[in-house]
C-alpha cells in the first residue's frame, strides 16, 4: 500500500506506521503468498472434528452420512492422506467409511473434460483438434436452433456453459442414444444469446463426452477408464451402477417422507432410501443396449469413494501426475486449461469470505478467507420412477430426491485438498457446505466461522419467503374453456418425446364448465388407458403423499421418457407444473 503523503512525515513515525499497516492489513492480503504452508504433518479429522461432523448430521436429522478426503502435501513432497466416513451408508445400518461409493454427480464434468483435454493433446490424431475446434466440424449431427450459436460453438462454449442453451435436463432419458440426444438439439430453445451468460447445461457435457466415439471409435466411458481411472489407481471408481451395487459398497440416498416444514423446517420426516438412480451399465458403463448410463455419464456418471476421491485430489494438485508413480498421466496444460475461468457464474459473493466465482471447464474458481481454491459440487437422482405429477396444489419439494451431494475442492497454492460426499438428499448440498469449510478453517488455522448457524438461517429464511410467495387456489377458481377430460391424452414434442397427461379418476366425477359443475354419467365418458391406469395404481406405493384421489381438485399425472410432471390448477387455463427426474 502506498501512501506519498505519509511518507512526508518522520522517519520514526513512517516505520511505525508501516508496522501497523503490515499488523493491520496482512489479513486481506493474498494469504497463500505470506501465510506459512499448513503444519501438514498434522491430522485434520481428529475427534473434534469427527465430534463437529456427527453434530451436523444430528442438527440436520439427516438419515444419512458423509465420506470426508483431506489430503495435505508436505514441503518433502510426501502426502498426509485422511479419508473417513460418517453417519449411515445404507438402509442396513451399515456405517458409511471410507470406502463406501457415492455418485459424485456433475464432478463427472471435469473427468469428461479432461478425456477432452487428452484428446486434444493427442498428437497423433488426424485431423488434430484444439479447444477453440468447432462442434459442427467434428460432429456431423450437431446443430443448434441459433444458427450463430450452432456455426461458432467451439469445445470451450461448451465446457465453460455459454452456448445460450438453458439446462433442459427433460429432454434426454434413459432409452435414448447420445447420436439421438445431439440430434435433437436443435429443437431446444435457448434463453440468451450466444456467449451472452454462463447457463449450466448437462448435455454439452453429453457432446463432449461422444469426441472419443467419433474421433478414434472408442466408448467414452471406455475411455475413462482406460486413459484414467486405471492409470491414476483409482480402483473403485467406475461408470456402472451394477459394478458399484455388486461391490457391497455403494451407499443409499436417504429421502424424507412427510416433513411438515411448517412445523420444522429441518424435520427428519420418515427416512426413505430409493433405488439408485442410475442402475444400468456393463463393465465400463456401456450395454450393449442404449441406456441412461452412456446418455448421462459425461455430465453425472462416474461413481467414486472417498478414498479414490483423496487420490483424485492429489493428482488435480500434482497438475496430472500419478502420486504413487510419479507418472504425468494428465499433461499439466490440461489441468491449468481446465481451472481457467472462461465465464462469470457469480459476480458478486453471497458472503464476505468468498470472492467472485469464474468458470472454466468442470471447475469453477474462487477463494475462501483470502485462499485461492478450484472445486465443483456434483448432485444425483437418488431413484428412476416412471411416474409423472400434475396437480393444482404446489408440490412437495420432497418428492425430487436428489439422493448424492458431492463437493470437491483444492486449494493450488497451499497443495491441500478437500472433498465431502453425502447421501441425504434433502440437505445433502447444504451439509458437505458446512463440513468443508469447517475442515478448511481447521486446515489454514483460522478461527471457524459457525457456518452451521448460517445455513439453518439461511435455510429458514428461503423456506419463509416461498411460504409467503405461494398463492393459494381460490376457493372457487375459474374454469377452463374447455373440460379438464380433454386436457387427457398424449403430447408430443420433437426434443422432449411423448408425454401421455392422465387425469386423477376424481375428475371423472368432478367436470368442471365455465359457470357450474356438472356429475358425469358415466365412467364411458372419461375413458382411461391401460398405461394410465398402471400409472395411477402406482403412486400410492410410489409417490406416497404426493396426491390424493379424494380431493375435488384437478389433478393430472404424466409419464415423458423419465420425468415426472405434477399439474395443478389454478384458474383458467392455468395449471402449476412441478417437474421430477427420477
């Protein structure tokens, strides 16, 4: 800091203040240049902390547990590696350790991106391609509806989020092939400009992940393993849900069913462990058949351990090289091309401790406390159900289980890492925020900021304004101009498939008109199809609490390839649809 004006006085009083300047201002420095590297010689997960981690699943009720990585690298070059779990893993009251595999969710994003990155470095390759390489010169079947968008993506819009596409997450699922997905896009429409905003989009990570089966005939997640989970020894980590559920070790998502938030926003409800949300998959990930596995695997598919993920750490901070053999598996390019900010995602911080947030390709770059760090969070599906909501109520926030929440963070310039895998799928995202930071805190001996009491605030206070935002139906809404029984039936969409809309039996006997309501005959008058009635018949079992076949409002049901619609009505021709991936 310079200050002419100053220096004008004394000698003495310009050195005393220079030493109360250098007392006072090193706090807001960049910490990583002045502040001695972390005494990495010491455990971080001591029973205090494992005291902290158990109290924060308690204070959240959560029914499940958390994988916790620290790795730490010494001034010798040698590692002090922690990995541990906590809390349940699964329904069987098995506890959670270090070994126990979450889906780690969109931290698939940067092994996809750094498969590109390989491909990139591939000398070999004929016709080379760079991260500036046009989509539309590599895949045949790329097109976006912005013919601007469409001619100039380049491999760096894609992994940095700025092709003005919005997520659209309904439009792929689980029967569908990637070359299908890519070929619909351009039935997608974009909500921004090219290059105007940075808008997550998991299917650019699903191009992304189709380079190596058009450049060099090999399945993406084929080549994964074989150019990186294989010689980075990252033994557990694999694309295939049935390899994860055959090793014993694959953890459930726990949901919470019939939380009155109400009454407690935090309530425990009754815990529900689901299906995982990804089952599919042969030794690399690939059947033979198409399958959500291969559609999804780029943006959300790999499935990992804390252990492996400690190992993961360590080679993103030894800028691609093996930490057991010393072997650079990764060229280093790719790891610093990747961790570029090429999009703002938050320009201004939500807290006083974080800086503005930038994005580059699967990584997003900030810093904590003064502490530059490099991470992304990841979340899943914790369950596939081929069930469909419409109703005129707002529907449960529980009734979407995300099921995993994984957040993995390095920090470059200290050469420590951290990593919190969770199972709880309703505040999974909010606890692995709170573990992580107490753990940095404890790792740069700073005094803990009690971001548990944040979150519960934070959380309450979100919860109060929806309550506050909601509008109730009318006790007397205004109809539709037609019959709800002819909203019944199938729709279709060139991107998003076929959605087959079918109405609660109550309707049958409820049928509304512009001024009165009038009984139905017959059931005749209201005929249901057998897919329907399959549907129907499931939902008590499950989708429990979700709709009630007694209530007299208008209440539809669809099945889309996946996705789960909830419709509600509330007047007119104007219905609340909530959305669920199963």
């Amino acid at each position: 800091m310079h200050l002419p004006s100053l220096f004008a006085a004394s000698l003495t009083a310009t050195v005393t203040l220079a030493k109360t300047q250098q007392q006072e201002q090193q706090p807001l420095l960049a910490q990583e240049s002045i502040t001695p590297a972390p005494d990495t010689a010491k455990n971080i997960l001591t029973p205090q902390i494992d005291s902290f981690i158990e109290q924060v699943l308690s204070d959240w009720n959560s029914a499940g547990g958390a994988g916790i990585a620290v790795v730490q690298r010494n001034e010798d070059g040698s590692w002090n590696v922690e990995n541990k779990g906590y809390g349940i893993a699964k329904t069987d009251g098995s506890k959670v350790t270090g070994d126990t595999l979450f889906a780690i969710g969109s931290n698939s994003k940067l092994f996809d991106v750094i498969a590109t990155g390989l491909l990139i470095s591939n000398e070999t390759l004929s016709p080379r391609i760079s991260w500036n390489t046009r989509i539309s010169c590599i895949i045949p079947e790329w097109e976006l509806s912005d013919p601007i968008a469409s001619s100039g993506s380049t491999i760096i819009d894609l992994m940095s989020h700025r092709t003005g596409l919005p997520r659209h997450d309904m439009a792929y699922h689980n029967t569908q092939p990637v070359q299908s997905l890519i070929s619909k896009i351009k039935y997608l429409r974009p909500s921004s400009e090219f290059r105007e905003i940075w808008q997550y989009n998991n299917i650019m990570y699903t191009v992304l992940s189709y380079l190596p089966d058009v450049l060099i005939h090999v399945p993406f997640t084929h080549y994964v393993k074989n150019h990186l989970f294989i010689p980075l020894g990252l033994n557990s980590t694999t694309y295939s849900g049935a390899i994860a559920e055959e090793s014993g070790n694959l953890a459930d998502g726990f949901g919470r069913d019939g939380v009155n938030k109400s009454e407690d926003v935090l309530g425990a409800g009754t815990p529900r462990a689901m299906p995982f949300w990804n089952p599919y998959g042969g030794e690399d990930g690939n059947d033979k058949q198409p399958s959500f596995s291969v559609v999804i695997s780029g943006a959300g598919g790999v499935i990992s351990s804390a252990r492996d993920v400690a190992t993961w750490l360590q080679v993103l901070l030894l800028q691609g090289k093996n930490p057991i053999t010393d072997e650079q598996v990764i060229p280093s390019s790719v790891i610093e091309k990747v961790a570029t900010g090429v999009t703002v995602l938050a320009g201004v911080p939500s807290y006083p401790e974080y800086a503005p947030i930038n994005y580059g390709g699967g990584q997003m770059r900030s810093s904590y406390r003064g502490f530059n760090f490099i991470e992304h969070g990841g979340s899943t599906p914790g369950k596939t159900l081929p069930l469909c909501l419409c109703r005129t109520r707002v529907m449960d926030s529980n009734v979407n289980y995300p099921g995993f929440h994984t957040q993995i963070t390095r920090f470059p310039f200290n050469n420590v890492g951290v990593a919190v895998l969770t199972n709880d799928d309703a505040y999974g995202s909010v606890i692995m925020e709170i573990i992580k930071w107490r753990i940095v805190d404890e790792l740069f001996s700073l005094r803990p900021i009690d971001w548990n009491s944040r979150a519960k605030q934070r959380v309450t206070e979100a919860y109060e304004k929806q309550s506050r935002q909601l509008i109730p139906r009318p006790d007397n809404p205004t109809p539709p101009s037609v019959p709800f029984t002819s909203l019944a039936g199938t729709y279709q969409h060139p991107a998003y498939g076929t959605l087959e809309l079918c109405a609660l039996p109550s309707i049958a006997s409820l049928e509304w008109t512009k001024s009165s309501v009038s009984t139905l005959p017959t059931e005749s008058a209201f005929p249901m199809t057998a897919s329907c009635e399959r549907l129907i018949d499931e939902i008590p079992t499950r989708l429990p609490g979700t709709a009630n076949t007694s209530d007299a409002v208008p209440t539809f049901f669809a099945y889309m390839d996946g996705t789960n619609v909830l419709c509600v009505h509330g007047r007119y021709m104007a219905f609340a649809c909530s959305f669920a991936t199963f």
